[in-house]
C-alpha cells in the first residue's frame, strides 16, 4: 500500500475506529485509480512516483467525502494533472 490506515486516518481527521473497513477499502479503490491514470500495471513502480502518495491520499479523501455525490470526471481530471509528470503513454 502507499498509504497506510493510520496515514489515511491521520490526513481525513478521523480519530475513531468505526469507519476503519470504509477506509482501508477506500484506500485500495483510490490506488487503483490512480494506478489506472498513471497507466501503470506494477504497484511498486507505482509507489515509486513521487507524487503517488498524495495522489491517493486526494483520491480518497475526495471519496470519502463525497461519498453520495462525487464527480469522477472532476477527479480524473485532477489526478492527471498531479501525475503527468510520471503517466506513461499507454499500458
């Protein structure tokens, strides 16, 4: 994982353990995501991005948050621009 539960925890303001499974799902659909932007297969070249971190923690917060009404369009679009640096050109 690039971000840990605590981590996640730690960025949401979450000090409670209720919504633990929630998150740690959330955490594995965000780096999915984002793996899927970055058109990348291999988690570990995938956690050696460097903005990888961040854009999962963006990623699920954003899910987290919007839970009911999120805008994937909008999402993508903000998650190609904090990797481009790193996407590559196809899979």
């Amino acid at each position: 994982m690039v971000v840990t539960l605590e981590e996640m925890k730690n960025y949401l303001r979450v000090d409670y353990d209720d919504d633990d499974a929630l998150i740690g799902s959330i955490i594995r659909a965000s780096e999915k995501i984002c793996m899927d932007v970055a058109r990348m297969d291999d988690a570990g070249e995938f956690a050696a991005v460097e903005n990888a971190g961040i854009a999962v923690q963006y990623t699920a917060a954003y899910l987290y948050e919007h839970r009911e009404d999120a805008d994937h369009h909008a999402l993508t679009l903000t998650l190609r621009s904090l990797l481009s640096g790193s996407r590559k050109e196809a899979f």
